[in-house]
C-alpha cells in the first residue's frame, strides 16, 4: 500500500533570517515546498537570494502584523504590503514577483488553496534608456591603462575590465569563467561565458582582450579553474573565483584613483562597450547578438548614442 511520505524539515535553511515563523508553523509538508521553491526551481544564484529576500520580508511584515496563520494571507494583504513597500517601483515588481512565485508554487504543492498575489497589480515602471553610468572610450582606455601591469592583481583586474568591455558581458558570466573558457579556435581566441540559466555563450576576443588576457595568464601560470581568482593578504592568487563584490569594490576603488563618477559599476563597461560599438556603426541587432539579450528592447537601454544627439539639438534653441 502506498504511502504518503512528508519529508522533515530541512536542518539547514539558507534563507535570510532562517525559515519564516508563519512557514514553521504551517508544519513540516509547508515547509519543505517553501525551502524547495528556492533551492529547486530557481537556478541562479543571485535570482535566489533575491526572491528568498522578497519573500521573508513580506512574511515577517505579516507577522509583526499579527498575522499568525500563512492562510489567513489574501490579496488584500499582500495589496496593502505592496502599497506601503518603501522602495523603488522595479523593486516593487520584484518583490511581488517573487511572493507570486512562491505562492504559485505553495499552491501547486496543495498548501495553499489560492494564490493571494494573483490578482495584485504592481506599480507601472517604463523605461526607455537606461540609469546605468556610461564612460566614453577615452575614459574606458585609460582607466585600462592607468591600472599597473606590475602586480598580478593588476593584470588581473585589466583582464577582467576589458573582457566586461570586449564582449558586453555581466560580471557573473566573467567571475564563473574557468581557465578553459578562453580558448583558441583557429588563429584567434574566444571567450565562452556562462550567462543566466545554466546557458553559454560564445563571444570572439577582441585583439585588446587578447593582449590583456594573455599578459595575465602568462603571469598567473593558471590551467585548471576559476579564471578570475581572489588575491590573498601577500597580493599572490587564490585558488577561490572572485566575488561579483569583490569586483565592483575594485572597479569603486579604481574609478575613484581616476577620478571618473562615483555611480559607475560592473554594469557600466557592459553599457560602455554596447554604446562605443554602436557609436562605431554596428546594430542594434548584432549587440544584441554579442550581450546575449532577448529582446533588442533591453540592448537599447544600453545605447546611449543618442545622448549627444539630444544635447545638439536642444543647443539649438537660441533665446
């Protein structure tokens, strides 16, 4: 005869805060399909921390609510959470997209009998050109140049500048590349990149990256993964990949020495690449191509080519 077996709650909870009284007390079957919601069905890391964040906070709010039961949660409640969340309207949308989500999933699993968030709408949010800051192609090169070539973190660090810039990459596809993604294929090299949801894509170097890349390999004397590695307390390599953290804190810390904004991040040599590219006749279509974007919609937020266009022609009003 076959039986209904109930897993125990797991002993480790990798959620922040650990797991949600209101989770806890809906029992062990409740529990586990939350905790499996994220260690499950979310494959990247970063997505994972995120919703896992989203979600525990909205349940904590209930909470300090007196909100004791996970079903006496409806739409009215998550409505009222969303209306009084402090942050910006696509923090919003995430937030409410990761207590739908989550809620969807309870639901499939038979501890919820409906979807309290379904029906909730969140705030409108269109944008037509990115916030991310842009450098011009002098600032790019010679931040690049300004770096020393003299340490290893050094060439470390131009290597990663210019494989962001040369291939339009996200810091999490450059940090998770192992030595055996910068390839030779015929009389030049290419770059794989591991991109979101376990994809790859393949991107040729560009001659710079080469140069960069293979002063730093040459230095490194590496053969086995990650690529990009962390630099102890001596300034000699690790075997540990570099944080995305690790990266925006040098690439902070390397602006500041040039004096560039103070708002630029990894994002911003993914926008500065896309822009010097389609400031140089290439296409929407093919950047789209080489960052790997669905939609040309969202290579467009990254092009700011028509900023001085804008400024042109506003400085032709002559009052």
């Amino acid at each position: 005869m076959a039986t209904d077996i109930v897993p125990q709650t797991p002993s480790v909870i990798t959620l922040p805060g650990g797991l949600p009284a209101l989770v806890e007390r809906a029992g062990d079957r409740a529990a586990w399909r939350f905790v499996e919601f994220f260690t499950a069905t979310i494959r990247n890391v970063n997505t994972r921390e995120a919703y896992a964040r989203a979600v525990s906070r909205f349940l904590c709010w209930c909470e300090g609510r007196g909100i004791s039961d996970l079903h006496a949660i409806n739409a009215v409640i998550v409505a009222a959470y969303i209306e009084t969340f402090p942050g910006a309207a696509p923090s919003v949308k995430q937030h409410l997209a990761a207590i739908r989500q989550c809620c969807d999933w309870l639901v499939s699993g038979g501890i919820l009998e409906t979807n309290p968030a379904a029906s909730v709408k969140g705030p409108k949010y269109v944008i037509k050109k990115g916030k991310t800051p842009v450098l011009s192609s002098e600032q790019a090169t010679d931040l690049i140049k300004s770096i020393d070539p003299g340490s290893i973190a050094g060439l470390r660090d131009r290597a990663l500048i210019g494989a962001m810039v040369y291939t339009f990459a996200r810091v999490s596809a450059v940090t998770s590349m192992k030595v055996e993604d910068y390839y030779a294929n015929g009389r030049r090299y290419w770059f794989r990149l591991h991109e979101k949801g376990g994809k790859f894509h393949e991107v040729p170097a560009h001659h710079k990256a080469e140069e960069l890349m293979e002063a730093y390999l040459k230095k490194a004397e590496i053969a086995a993964e990650p690529l990009f590695r962390s630099v102890d307390r001596h300034r000699n390599l690790t075997e540990r990949p570099m944080h995305r953290n690790d990266v925006i804190r040098m690439i902070k810390r390397r602006g500041r020495g040039m004096g560039l904004p103070p708002g630029i991040c990894c994002h911003t040599f993914r926008a500065t690449g896309i822009t010097d590219y389609l400031e140089n006749g290439g296409t929407i279509e093919k950047a789209q191509a080489i960052a790997a974007h669905e939609s040309p919609r969202t290579t467009k937020l990254y092009d700011r080519t028509e900023d001085a266009i804008t400024l042109d022609e506003i400085e032709r009003i002559r009052i």
